[in-house]
C-alpha cells in the first residue's frame, strides 16, 4: 500500500506501507499530512495510519481471521550479539534454534530446524574425530574432523538462508509488510541480523496496537 505523505518543511512523497509502519517513526511527524488508498482526502497522519492499522493492506490483513504466527521473543540484535561474542558463539546456536523453530511456524516445514542443527552437531562430530585422531595417532581422523566442522557452518548458512526466505514468504502474505531482508547481510551477520529485523517488525505492530487502543 502506498502513501502519500507530505511534511510542513519536508515533502517525502510517496512510502510503502511498511515504511510509513517502521521507517517513517522519527521522520513523520503526528500532524504531518498523509492520504492512504481508501481515503479520499488528506488528514493527519496519525489518523491515516490508524485507518491503515485497522484494515490492513491488500493481501496481508493485520485484523484478519487468518491465524497469525506471533513473533519470538524480542530480544534487541545489539544484546543479542554481546551475548554471542561473550559465549564465543554458543549463543548464537541456541537463537538459531529458536529463530528456526519460529520459521517452522511460518512456512509448516521444519527444514530450517534440520540444517541448523547440522552445525553443532558437526562441530562435536570434529572435534570427537580429532580426538580420536590424536589418540590413536592417525592423521586422517583429523582431516575428517575438520571436514565436519566445515561441512556443519556451511549446512548452518543453509538453515538460516532458509529461515531468512520463511520470514519473507510469510511477511509478503499473509501480513504483508512488503519484508526484504539482503542475502549479503544474512550471510556475515546470520542470527543477528535476522533478529534486527524482528525487532523492527515488533516496532511496527506495537505502533499498531498502540494506535489501536488510543482510538
């Protein structure tokens, strides 16, 4: 869905949706002038997105009777990569597995919950073949072990690939919020990049609600 916004001194045309929802909080002002599809003239844009937030876009409505999956626990990306450097990426396996379990709910296959659990279980799979390779003193163990804990981080990068694609499947559909996540920024920054962006949805629907119940 597209808006038209306009602010006193700053004319920023025309925003989608999911801009106005998230991108616009800051930049958009309550007083500033907006018209939305459905309305025919220019009202305060608290109010166009108050109608917004209540009928939702054209094929993804937040008020539909469509069984909505909700979002996992809103963890903010900036503790959540503390946590990780503090664990030494342990973490970062635990919030795979949940970011993953979460993308199961969305797309109804379980896929993305197999390939993640490919990397720790080839990280132990490693390091126990190295350790037998350095007991009974056989270079070749090592080579195997290396193989698996390589082998484990690239199906890992498969998983979260997987999770990243749930996310926007589910999030150009059934809520359309027109999501688009970068294949770059999932593939350095995995778990926590796909986690700064459940934030930024959380901030969109809890402007929602929000709106909501002050109406």
């Amino acid at each position: 869905m597209d808006y038209l916004c306009g602010a006193v001194n700053n004319n920023l045309g025309h925003i989608r949706w999911r801009n106005c929802r998230v991108r616009a909080i800051g930049r958009v002002l309550p007083n500033d002038m907006a018209k939305s599809e459905g309305l025919a003239d220019w009202y305060p844009f608290h109010k166009s997105w108050k109608y917004s937030c209540a009928r939702g876009s054209r094929t993804g409505d937040l008020d539909s009777p469509q069984e909505v999956v909700p979002l996992p626990a809103n963890l903010h990306w900036g503790l959540l990569l503390l946590l990780v450097a503090i664990t030494r990426q342990l973490f970062n396996w635990i919030w795979a597995f949940v970011l993953a379990n979460w993308a199961r709910k969305l797309s109804g296959n379980n896929k993305a919950m197999v390939l993640v659990a490919m990397y720790p279980g080839g990280f132990l799979a490693g390091i126990l073949a190295m350790a037998v390779g350095e007991a009974t003193h056989t270079p070749a163990m090592a080579g195997i072990g290396v193989f698996c804990i390589v082998a484990g981080a690239i199906v890992y990068l498969f998983g979260i690939f997987k999770i990243r694609d749930s996310m926007e499947e589910y999030y150009n559909s059934r809520e359309n919020i027109g999501l688009s996540l970068s294949g770059v920024m999932t593939f350095f920054f995995s778990s926590i990049y796909l986690q700064y962006h459940v934030n930024r949805i959380a901030v969109g629907k809890n402007g929602c609600a929000l709106l909501k119940t002050k109406g």
